[in-house]
C-alpha cells in the first residue's frame, strides 16, 4: 500500500471503534491523517502520533454544514490537498432496538440525520477540492443488513440502505473528475458499542447466530474491515468505482 503513503485522508468517527482502526492503519501506511469527531480527538491523536507525526485532529459534527466545510478547509490548510474521505461516523452506539412501530422519532430523525445527511454533507465539502485535483476517492460505509434486513432496526437498516443508494448515484455524479465513489458494507463486528446494545446473555445469543450464518466461523473485528478500505483508498482500485465490498465473513454471498 504504499501509494497511500503522503496522500491525505479525512476518516470521520475516527477516534473510536472503527474508525480508530481505519485510523491506525492510515497512519501506519503513511498518509497524513486527519480524525473527525464529534468527541474530543487530543488523545487518540496523540497516540497516533507515536505511529506517524503526521496525524492531527478535528472536531466534527458530520450534520453541521458549516463544520463539515470547515473540516475540508481544515484538510487543505493543513496538508495543501486532500485525496480521500472515509465516512465511517454513523449513529448506533446508543439506538433503540424496536418494532418499527414503536421506534421513537428522535432516534429516526439522528440515523437519517448522522448516517445519511453526513455523509452527503461530508461528500459535498470535499468534492470541489477533489475535482481540482482531479483525483480522489470517497469510500462510505454501509453495513450488511441493507441486503438481508433485520427485525426491530428498521431507522438503521434504512439509513444505511441510503449510503448504499448515495453511493450508487454519486458515483455516476463525478463520472469523469478521477474521483472515485465506493462502500464498504460490513457485517456484525465486536465494537464496545455492539457489545453495549443488550444485555450479556442477548449479545451471546445474537454472536451465537451470526457465527452460524457465516462461513468464516470467526467474529469480526475492526482489523478485519481496514484491508477493503485501504484497497479502495489505493491506486490499485483506480478503475473500481460504483461498488460495495462486503465483509461479513460470507453472511451475504453471490
């Protein structure tokens, strides 16, 4: 991967979970790192920086237009360019599990506000700098259960389905700029925050039945999705545009 080292890369809900771990392994491939989050980034950036000086950090709202744009600039001011966004901040620590009948507005209103409304927002920031430069890759996150559904998570299951369909769509947008859309759809991943959604006995239950219904008999972890997103962050995936990779250890095939 080394056609990753110098290039600059904005990874929002990059200092947590996930997107902590696409932040590592920019920063240990080499690229200038900037984590976006709404949480404070002083510590993990200072750890980053251990690994690669060239990490700083951003405190972002992804649904803040004025933020949002203040982070592109951030990127541009600081490293004089930016070649790849990760819009990996996504509400889902914290959601309600419930019927779709009894999902409350509050927490459909954040899901299409942080996982569909900030990725666009995002998108829309660092587009003009990456027409300019002619170059750059966008890789959203979606999830796995946008192909198979999934009872009682009807706000996230349908936030994610529109990253997939953003993508879709914003690829063919920047058909011809040499900016690249793509998705990384992952599948039930250990994270603090899946960890948190029920009681111990309930996340045994449910891990019980994700291993089942894969074919790599393993949990994910947040290891195991950085290697799609490097690899369509890099020059190798320059004629890969329009597309999702799912990791899920085989849950959704063909």
């Amino acid at each position: 991967m080394n056609q990753i080292t110098e290039k600059v890369v904005v990874i929002t809900g990059g200092a947590q979970g996930i997107g902590l771990a696409y932040a590592t392994a920019f920063a240990s491939a080499g690229a200038k790192v900037i984590v976006a989050d709404l949480v404070n980034t002083d510590s993990v950036v200072a750890e980053l920086q251990t690994i690669n000086s060239s990490v700083t950090g951003f405190q972002l709202d992804v649904t803040n237009s004025a933020q949002t744009q203040a982070c592109a600039n951030f990127a541009l001011e600081t490293f004089g360019r930016l070649d790849i966004l990760v819009n990996n901040a996504a509400f889902y620590g914290g959601l309600t599990l419930a019927p779709f009948e009894d999902i409350n507005e509050s927490d459909w209103d954040r899901s299409m506000n942080v996982n569909v409304k900030g990725v666009w927002m995002m998108s829309r920031a660092v587009t003009p700098i990456m027409r300019h430069q002619e170059s750059g890759r966008i890789i959203n996150i979606a999830s796995n259960v946008v192909f198979m559904g999934k009872p009682n998570f009807l706000h996230y299951v349908t936030s994610k389905g529109a990253v997939w369909a953003l993508t879709n769509a914003m690829s063919r947008e920047l058909s011809g700029t040499g900016i690249t859309v793509n998705c990384v759809a992952p599948g039930y991943t250990t994270t603090p925050a899946t960890r948190n959604m029920g009681s111990a006995d309930e996340i045994a239950a449910l891990e019980e039945q994700i291993l089942q219904a894969q074919s790599v008999k393993r949990l994910l972890t947040a290891e195991d999705l950085v290697g799609a997103v490097l690899y369509l962050a890099s020059e190798e995936a320059s004629m890969v545009t329009g597309q999702t990779l799912i990791v899920d250890g085989g849950v959704i095939v063909g």
